[in-house]
C-alpha cells in the first residue's frame, strides 16, 4: 500500500518546502496572494514540464482531472487560467533560480558518488549556450533578428554526474564570450568549450589562476611555433606543438592537432594545460558533446520551446522551473538501480504521474506489477 500520494507527489517531496518557504519570504513572492500561493504556481509549472501540457488550458484542465488527489500535491484548490496567468507574469522569477539552486546542492551530493570519466581529479566542466527562438509578434521584448525573436541559455555542465552547475538567461543578442569573460572558477578546474569562447585576454587571466581550458582553436589563428612535442606512432594524434599568439606575446599554449575518424579530417584543440597527455586533451574535448546532449534532452522532453506566457517574467519563470524538473529527472535516474535513459525516464513517468505506486519501487521496476493488497484489505472491496 502507498502512503505517500502518487508518484507525482512523491516526485515534489524532493523540493525542499522549509527552503521553498525561507525563499519566499525573502522575496516577498507571496504578497498580496488570494489562496493561490508559490508553492501551487511550481506545482502547476512542474505539472507542465512532466505531463507535456502545451497551454495553460492543458495545465489548469490536467490538474482538475485529478479530482481527490490534489491534496497529496500541496494544492487544496484548483487554480484557474486567469490566475496561473497572471502569477506568471508578476511573481518574481528568481524564486525559482533560487529553489533550482537549492534543490542543485541537494543532486550534488548524489552526483559526488557516481563513477567518474577521467582518472585526473580536476573538475572538469563544460559551457555552452543554447537559444531559444520566439516569435517576434508575441514576444516583441526579446527582439533577437529584424524579423525574429530568441532567449539565450546559457549552461554550465559539471561532468560529475552531468548535471548543470550554473545558467543565466538571457536576450538572445548576449555574446557567450561576454558571458564566459565573468565567470569564476576554482584553481584546478578544467574548462571545456567551442572556439566561441575563445579571448586571449581571459585565457590569460585562467592561466594566471590555474584555470585550465580546451577548446577547438580558430583557423584563422596566428601564431609562433615554440617547441614541437613526440606524440605516438599509433593514435589518432597528429601533431602536439607549444605556441604563442602573435596578438598575445607571453601567452604560450599547446596546440593538438586530431584525426577525426568520422568526417575523415583533422581538428585542432587549443590548451593551456601543459601536462595532460594529448590523447587525454582530446577525450576531454570529446567528452564536451554532453553539454549538447543536455541541451537536445532539456528541449525534446521539457517545455522550453513553446511558452505559455509571452511576457519576459512568465518565460524565464518557465525556463527555471524546465531546469527544476531536469534537475529531478536526474536525482531519479542517479538514484534508480537500472540504466534509465533520460528521455525514456521523462516519458515512463508522464505515463505514470497521477498512479498510486511506491515512486522508488516503480523507479527500480517500471514493468512489475505493484504488489497486492493483504486478504484482511481486499475484503473492504469485495
């Protein structure tokens, strides 16, 4: 028997509702509220996310459908589209950067024990951006082209347990550079990006740090051969060089260059990072495809390219409660004992939202059928 409600319910015990609640109050979220409060709006957001609702109608329509089990969810009320709608576009889309963080220390911990790619202990981290195209007519904020709108993600994916480790959004004519130029990271770290990124000047200030960084060099780069490094007969590794930028004199890096299989052409990677093994270099910019995989995953199974709002709020409210519920999906997948994809996981559990299963039991056997009720029980029924 299940005490815990469905296995939606079960899903939302792990947001933490004191630090929910501590938030809150420090944003003042809950002023002026009418028996709609925070907590429904994340239900009702979340409920979007994992049931693939497409509007508010869908929304508001799905959780008036569960009749008698709202109250497992927190919601004693159901809320109307009028009301989610304007909750959207006036409560302060912080408070859920600020529980999508809160609820990040809580995935890191599991993330701490998972198998790790590489035998170096350095931190190893991606950044990328992602955008998200709106239509210009009904998001006329987020002019992007003369004829077209967009929003930036902008991610950073830690390669422990692939979960995301920062975000920011913003319009979608930031630069990722201009991004990049104001992070910090912690000596040690390694950086894995695109030739985006690339800027001397920031490199510079890395490797002044112990910041290490690969990414893909520019064709066009300039540069002055200071040494030329052994690389093995075997491999896929073409050349290893130490260089420095004719732009930035004392700046010295490696440059790798890499057989690509695949396309059939080489590739070449730029690094500070002196002591790693060249084919190591490679994997690790290999390994930076992940950041491109979570993009396509947070797209395919969450609703981040359709917006049931159109006002600036009521989007980015959207986006961080899309990363709240990526964050979920991951602590189950993390937690379950079987290898469940994450698109597979996001869909099994669309199907099974609103059930009445134990949510780790159906987590470790999805296909089993739940366990009977005692004779004493069935009775009741009969």
């Amino acid at each position: 028997m299940v005490h815990g409600g469905n296995i939606f319910s079960q899903v939302l015990s792990l947001v933490d509702r004191s630090r929910f609640s501590r938030a809150v109050a420090e944003l003042g979220a809950d002023k002026g509220a009418k028996g709609f409060y925070c907590w429904h709006q994340l239900v009702c957001m979340l409920f979007c996310h994992t049931a693939s609702a497409d509007s508010l109608r869908e929304i508001c329509g799905g959780l008036a459908s569960t009749t008698g089990k709202l109250v497992h969810l927190g919601v004693r009320r159901l809320p109307r589209r009028s009301t989610l709608a304007y909750a959207n576009n006036h409560r302060p889309w912080q408070l859920f950067e600020k529980t999508f963080y809160n609820l990040l220390a809580d995935a890191g911990e599991l993330a701490a024990n998972q198998k790790r790619r590489f035998r170096f202990k350095n931190p190893l981290v991606s950044i990328d951006s992602t955008t998200i195209d709106l239509c210009l007519s009904m998001f006329d904020w987020a002019r992007f082209r003369r004829t077209k709108g967009a929003v930036k993600l902008h991610l950073m994916l830690n390669h422990q347990g692939y979960l995301p480790g920062w975000a920011l959004v913003t319009d979608g004519k930031t630069s990722d550079v201009r991004v990049a130029q104001k992070l910090e990271f912690a000596p040690e770290t390694v950086v894995a990006m695109d030739r985006g990124y690339i800027d001397y000047s920031m490199f510079e200030r890395w490797t002044a740090g112990r910041v290490w960084f690969v990414t893909r060099a520019k064709r066009n780069m300039n540069y002055e051969i200071l040494d030329v490094r052994d690389v093995p007969e075997r491999g896929d590794i073409v050349t290893d060089i130490e260089i420095e930028p004719k732009s930035r004199p004392g700046l010295r890096l490696r440059l790798i260059t890499v057989w690509d299989n695949v396309n059939k052409r080489p590739i070449e990677l730029l690094t500070n990072h002196m002591g790693f093994a060249a084919s190591t270099v490679a994997a690790i910019y290999k390994d930076r495809w992940q950041i491109e995989l979570f993009f396509k995953a947070i797209k395919q199974n969450l609703k981040i390219k359709t917006f049931v709002g159109t006002s600036e709020n009521a989007v980015k409210i959207q986006i961080w409660t899309a990363l709240i519920a990526i964050l979920l999906l991951k602590i189950l997948q993390m937690r379950s004992r079987i290898g469940w994809s994450l698109s597979n996981l996001a869909a099994m559990l669309r199907f099974n939202l609103l059930s009445y299963r134990d949510l780790w039991a159906w987590l470790d056997g999805p296909y089993q059928s739940p366990p009977q009720p005692p004779p004493q029980q069935a009775l009741l029924f009969g």
